[in-house]
C-alpha cells in the first residue's frame, strides 16, 4: 500500500457516502502463470514428492505432548506431581481391598494438568505456525 | 515616591492587624462554655469508624466468598491461555491458518458437525478463492424454485448457498450419536466460556486413560475440560490425519490450532475489519485532534500575546490627604 492508498483509506474512512465496493475479478492471469510454471517444474514436483514420503516415514511427534511431559516432569509441578502420583498409589491399593467410599483422583489431575499446560503454552506456540 | 510606598506598606500593615484581630476573636467565641469534651469527641469517632468497619465486614460475610456447588470436576478444569496471535489488538487472522483449518474441518468435524450459518461467497476472499469456492459449492445438492408442475427438483449448488449440514435434523444427529447432540460450530467460539482456548484444550486435552479412580459413564470419554469430564465426542484428532497442502506437519496440536482459528473466523468474520476501522478511527481522530491543537493556538494566538499594563494615575497630594 503507497502512502497515497493510505491517505485515500483515512479520506475515505471519514466520508462514509463515498464508495460502494464489488467483489474484484478472480485472478485469471495469476492462475495460467501458475499453469506454465508446474509444467515446467514437473522434476521438482517429484523430488519433493519423494521427500514428502521421506518426511511421513519419520513418526510425527506431537510438540504439546512433548512440552507436557517435561513440563509435568519439572521442577515447577513438582509438588502437584507428587499428589497425584501419591493418590493414584492410594487410590489402586484401595480398589483392592474394596470397602468404603471411592476416592478419585480427578482434582489433583486437573491441578497437575493444570500446571503442565500454563508451563507448556508459551513453548508451544513458539512452534506451532 | 518615598512618602507613597510607606504608605502602602502602612496600609498593608494595618490590614494584617484587622486579620490577626478577627482571628483572635473568633478563637475566643469558639473556646467558650459550650464546647465539648475531646473524650466524647473521640468516643463518637471511634464509635462510627467501628460502625463502618462492622457494616462492611458484615457485607462481606454475607456476600463477599462465592458459593461453588458443584465440585472441581463438574465444573471442569479451566483452560489455559494460549497466546493466540489473531486475539492481539493490532494483528489479524493468519488466512493460511484458516485455509489450514477449513480443510481440518471439512475433513474431520463436518462429519458431525454442521456449520449452518456460513455460505460458501463469505469463504471467497478469506480461505478459497472464487474458483476453488465455486467448485465446492457444486459438489452439493440443493432443492430449487419449484418448476411447472410445483415439483421441487435439485440443483447443484452456488456461492450464496450454506455449506449442508451433515444430518437432516437435530434428532437424526442424536440418533447417529448415541444420544448426544454434536453443537453447530458457526458460533461455538463465541458460545463457550473460554472461547478459543477451552475449544483448543478440549480438543486436545484427552489423556490417554482417566485418572485413578475417576466414574466415566457408558459411551462417554474422559475429558478434564468439559464440564462434567464425561463427554460424548471422543478424541478425534491424531498426529497426521490430514495432509495440509503447504506441507505443514500435521500434529494433533496443529491440526487443532488451525481448526479453532477457522472456528474464531467462522464466529467473528468481521474481526479484520473490525480491528482496521477501529485503527482508522485511532489515525482520523489523531489528525482531527492535532488540528485543533493548531487551531486553538491560531485563535488564542491574539489574547496570548496581549500584555496588560497597569498605568496608575497620578497622585496629587492635595486629593489624597
């Protein structure tokens, strides 16, 4: 956008009687550009059909999961790592002897989880496109 | 010139004598029988300072601590905040990701999921071009005007056309999923606390098994973040389910970054322009502002420069004395 364009936007933000807008033609030109070139390029499409089947060999690896495993593993959710591990040691011995009331180890998940993922967002984000 | 500063001076002097005069009265009037005993005076402004504190800490008992009755799981775990670019005051939709998100939507939650309030002409420009819109459009069916004979016949579709909905009712959506109604997604952003974050969470956040211990009903999935964390959707979204045409690789966190973002454009189309016009507003207002500042100096430049000159008139003694 030219400073001119700029100045015609502002002008034409304040004068709102001053235009009405249609949809723009479709890029014809564009699209038979496009149309020569991948004639021309047909090797290279088929190099980087190779490398793309390279690619889907190697095991996709999902970053959040990644992230949350180290996260969870850190020194920062340490304390809520040790409820939980504690409470799912005491809730499966429970379940053994069978008496009582149920216990659930729901809340000390969420506030493992909790932790994991606030220590995982940044780092996430910084790979994701 | 001597004889008339002294004179001043004497008036000024006898001026402070009346003040320092008016003020000795005063005290005089003000230390009489009637006033009151300092003890009483800070009895009544403690009395009332305790009064106040009482009444707001009263207030607080009553009102002040929320009453949660439901327990953390039935409320669900909040999402996390995601730094989401497109939520920046000065930045847009990343249209890639949206084209990104369409195809993850298209591909896996338009199975379910319908999108109703979206026609395929106000994809032109943002996700598709016209071509590529114009084509999806056809791929559909739609009933016409009725012909001659009143019969309804079919068409195949047009850019004015809403993309179809993937069941023909609410009650064949349930019916074709174990009771559960799949929510239209056009506004789902804007209809969920938590908007992109809680959608992104829950789409990702399915652990690989519930916590010890934790009641999963029959045909639900564990799900920490939805309300309750039985939900009927499973998890839908696994590393490389879809191919994305520019090659970006297809994780589940990706796949569900795009799709929540195509989501927040199918809930607010007009967030771009809305965020443009609110910075036209920012630059018009600007220059509508410094103009006034240089108007004002313009008007006020004759009254600024004006300099007022006192010129006493001349004493004669034979007036004065």
């Amino acid at each position: 956008m030219g400073v001119w364009d700029v100045i015609n936007d502002l002008v034409e933000a304040a004068t709102p009687w001053g235009i009405a807008e249609a949809e723009a033609p479709p890029a014809e030109e564009k699209a038979e550009a496009k149309d020569e070139g991948s004639k021309s390029d047909d090797a290279e499409e088929e190099e980087a059909e190779e490398a793309e089947e390279e690619e889907e060999e190697e095991e996709l690896e999902d970053p959040k999961e990644k992230f949350e495993e180290e996260c969870r593993n850190s020194k920062q959710c340490a304390p809520a790592k040790h409820h939980f591990d504690e409470c799912v040691e005491r809730v499966t011995n429970a379940s053994d002897d069978d008496e009582g009331e149920k216990e659930d180890c729901v809340e000390e998940f969420f506030h493992l989880a909790h932790c994991a993922t606030q220590c995982a967002a940044p780092k996430l984000w910084a790979v994701l496109k | 010139m001597l004889a008339r500063s002294s004179l001043r001076s004497m008036r000024i002097l006898n001026g402070a004598r009346n003040g320092t005069t008016a003020v000795a009265k005063r005290s005089i009037s003000s230390s009489g029988p009637s006033i009151e005993s300092p003890m009483k005076l800070n009895m009544a402004a403690a009395a009332s300072t305790a009064l106040a504190i009482g009444s707001v800490a009263w207030y607080y008992h009553l009102y002040g601590p929320t009453a949660h009755a439901g327990s953390p799981a039935e409320e669900g775990l909040h999402a996390t905040k995601y730094p989401w670019v497109h939520e920046q005051w000065f930045k847009t939709f990343d249209h890639q990701a949206l084209r990104r998100g369409f195809q993850v939507y298209r591909e896996v939650c338009m199975a379910c999921h319908s999108l109703t309030r979206i026609p395929y002409r106000s994809l032109v420009g943002t996700v598709l071009t016209v071509d590529e819109a114009k084509a999806m459009a056809e791929e559909n069916e739609y009933d016409s005007e009725p012909n001659d004979e009143g019969e309804i016949e079919k068409r195949p579709g047009k850019l004015s056309d809403y993309i179809p909905a993937p069941y023909k009712n609410d009650e064949a959506a349930r019916a074709a999923n174990n009771g559960a109604l799949p929510p239209d997604l056009s506004l789902i952003i804007k209809g969920r606390h938590g908007g992109c974050d809680y959608v992104f969470s829950l789409l990702t956040g399915y652990p690989d098994e519930p916590p010890a211990g934790a009641q999963v009903g029959a045909g639900l999935n564990f799900n920490p973040y939805f309300p309750g964390t039985g939900i009927a959707m499973a998890r839908v979204l696994y590393d490389g389910l879809v191919e994305y045409e520019d090659e970006t690789p297809a994780t589940t966190s990706q796949m569900a970054k795009d799709v929540v973002e195509f989501l927040n454009w199918a809930a607010e189309p007009e967030m771009d322009d809305r965020k443009r016009m609110g910075m036209k507003v920012l630059a018009v207002t600007s220059v509508l502002f410094a103009l006034s500042v240089w108007v004002k100096r313009y008007k006020w430049a004759s009254l600024k420069s004006r300099k007022i000159v006192y010129d006493p008139p001349k004493v004669s003694n034979k007036t004065r004395n």
